[in-house]
C-alpha cells in the first residue's frame, strides 16, 4: 500500500465512511475518528441512522446532480445484496419549481408526468422508479468494508481538526456535518440543522414510496412521505417534517398523530384496519439533517498545523440528501485527497532537491 496518510477525523456516517472505503480502495492509508460509530443507530448526535433512505433530489444544484447520479448507479449495485430496495416513487409539489426541472428525469427509470387530477392539493406530481437504502444496516456493511481494507476505526471526541493530526497525516477529511459548527478550528455559522420527526411503523405489504411536499407553499415545515425500510422485518418510514434551525429532540405527539394520518390518507396498507390505531407503530423519533446556509462545503484549505503543512478537505452539509448524493460527494473529496497528497510530494521532492 503507498505511504500515503489520510486521516477521515470525525466521521463513521455516510459521508466520511464513503470517502474512506473510496481512499482505501485506492489504495490510501485511511484512519477514521469519530464521536458515533455505526452501532449507534439510536444517538441523535449525528444524521445517518435516522435517513428514509431514499434516492429524490431535492434540488437541481449543477454539482449535486452530478453527486446523486453518481450515488444512484452505485446504489443500484446494492439492490442484489438486499442492502437496497428498488421502489415505484409518487411525488407530489405545490408546483412545477417543487420537481427541481425535472433534471433526473433520464436518471431513474419510468419517469412521468402526472395528470392534475391524480395529484393532491391541487397540486403537480410525477412518478419513477428509484431506491431506499436500511440506513444502519448499510452503514455497518460500509463500515466492514472499510476494515476490510485496512481502515483503522476509532470512537473520539474531537475538539478541533488539529487535534488529530499526526506526524505522518497529509490529509484531514472533514466530513463532521453538524460537528463543524462547534470544532474550534472549523466554527462554521453556515452550518443549521433540519430537524426531521419520523414515526416507524411496521407494515411489510408497503412496498412504495410517496413523498408528498404538496402543501409546502402554505406550511415550508410540511411534508409527508412514506419509505419502506429493506431487509427490516417491514418497517416502513413515516415522516415528516423540515425545521430549519430547530434542535428539538423530543418527538411532538400531535405532528406524530398528523404525519400517521396523512401517511395513511397515500398508502392504506400502512393500517390493518384502515385507521391510525390500527397501525403497527414502533417509535417516533427525531433526527437532524446537517445542512449549511449557502450549499454543501467541498473544498480544500491548506493550513500549517504545528509547524507543518497540511492539507483540510471538508466535505459536510449535505443536508437532507447525504445517502443519495453520498458516492458522488465522497468521490470528489477522495480526489481533493489525492491531489493534496499528490502536492505534498511534489513539495517534499523539491525540497530535497
Ligand atoms: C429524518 C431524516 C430523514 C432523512 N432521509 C434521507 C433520505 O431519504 N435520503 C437521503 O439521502 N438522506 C436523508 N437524510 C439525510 C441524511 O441522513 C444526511 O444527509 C446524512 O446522514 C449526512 O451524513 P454526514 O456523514 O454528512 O453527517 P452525520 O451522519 O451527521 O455524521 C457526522 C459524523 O461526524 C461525527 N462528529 C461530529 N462532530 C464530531 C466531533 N467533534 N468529534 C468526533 N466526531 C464528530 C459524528 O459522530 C458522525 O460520525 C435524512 C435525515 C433525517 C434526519
């Protein structure tokens, strides 16, 4: 393996993990510390384990098409393992602007316009074919992945990026999402939460996704959509909501009653007998989407870290759509990776020279 160091400082979660097996694979040396490990699928200190996680863009920004075309070939590759499922999509907006221009319409399959008279609200909608990803299951999957090839694994609690740096780290990835709003050395203000409440019921005849936005012009908060979980034993996902900047973890009852009825209202199979009560509900629960004002940050900066150049790559506020944009966004930050180490030998050359 070259002797190449690049260290993944705070992330076991979609992000980090992705851009570490990709450095591996590539043959890197990759060390990983993070505050949660994949085995804490119920913390609400980090995002990963509380995602839908279905594949529906949320935006038509340049970069993250590309990021979530990408993410959709590679996730596509899971479908035989059963670490993916593929899923018929409702989707439901106010407006035509709510179907971001219809930019993965040649991305997934299957993909049409609907009539106004199928949609709610009075609003527009379209259908496809597309995917959802068992969160914790494949978080742990990347995770032995990564072992598999060598990538050192630790639980830590890191103050500032500089404290992981090591006399052989060319490279600290950052990909802490909600974290870099507190490391000292990153205190980015950009970086919010979309606090998200979902309820988890268990219901395996669901065998589709409805992810209905259609009353957001009234309440932006509101949006209702129903995931079926793979390899779960038939949990489906029953969500939800999208507050921005709120740090509330306590699950709001009555937004559980209403996200049960309005879930119920798409999919009657989610009830055995046609009624909320009849639903077989496991918990509620609230994640928060590590998002940041002004887009996702992907870039490289250069910093002296106790005498010594290294080389930051930050790759965090992903928000609502870090699974489906994760391959993507990872590879990016691998090649940010590659050309730092690439720099740094070049550098090391010339000064023996
Ligand atoms: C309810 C809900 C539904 C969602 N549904 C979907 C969906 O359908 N599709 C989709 O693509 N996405 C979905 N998401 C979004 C998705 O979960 C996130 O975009 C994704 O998990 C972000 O991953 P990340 O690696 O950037 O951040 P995180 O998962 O938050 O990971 C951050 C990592 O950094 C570590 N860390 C942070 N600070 C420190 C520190 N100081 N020291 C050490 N370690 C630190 C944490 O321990 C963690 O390992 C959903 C999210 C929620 C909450």
């Amino acid at each position: 393996m070259p002797p190449h160091r690049a260290t993944a400082p705070a992330d076991t979660a979609v992000i980090g993990l992705t851009t570490a097996l990709i450095l591996a694979r590539r043959g890197y040396r990759v060390h990983v510390v993070a505050k949660n490990l994949p085995e804490d699928d119920l913390d609400q200190d980090w995002s990963s384990p509380w995602a839908g996680a279905n594949w529906c863009p949320f935006g038509a920004e340049e970069r993250v098409c590309r990021w979530e075309t990408e993410s959709l070939a590679r996730l596509r590759e899971l479908i035989p393992m059963g670490l993916a499922m593929p899923l018929p999509v409702l989707r439901y907006a106010p407006t035509d602007a709510g179907l971001h221009k219809h930019w993965y319409e040649n991305v997934v399959t299957n993909y049409r316009r609907l009539d106004p008279a199928e949609c709610p609200n009075g609003g527009v909608g379209v259908a496809f074919e597309s995917l959802s990803v068992n969160a914790p299951v494949y978080l742990k999957w990347i995770e032995a992945q990564c072992r598999a090839l060598g990538v050192t694994i630790v639980r830590g609690d890191v103050a500032a990026l500089a404290d992981v740096v090591k006399p052989t780290t060319r490279v600290v990835v950052n990909a802490t999402g909600l974290g870099s709003l507190t490391l000292t050395d990153v205190l980015d203000a950009a970086v919010e939460p979309i606090r998200g409440q979902i309820v988890l019921v268990r219901a395996p005849k669901v065998k589709r996704c409805v992810m209905d936005s259609s009353r957001a012009h009234i309440d932006p908060t509101r949006s209702t959509y129903i995931i079926p979980r793979p390899n779960s034993g038939g949990v489906t996902i029953c969500g939800g909501c999208y507050e921005v900047g709120s740090w509330e973890r306590a699950p709001d009852p009555a937004l559980s009653r209403r996200i049960l009825e309005e879930c119920l209202a798409h999919v009657p199979e989610l009830s055995a007998d046609g009624t909320v009560e009849g639903m077989d509900v496991i918990r509620e629960c609230v994640g928060f989407r590590p998002s940041r004002a002004g887009g996702p940050r992907l870039e490289r900066e250069d910093r002296a870290v106790r005498g010594r150049r290294v080389a930051i790559v930050h790759a965090y506020g992903i928000g609502p759509a870090g699974f489906q944009a994760s391959w993507g966004m990872a590879k990016d930050a691998a090649d940010l990776v590659a050309g730092a180490v690439l720099d740094a030998e070049a550098a090391q050359l010339k000064a023996r020279l």
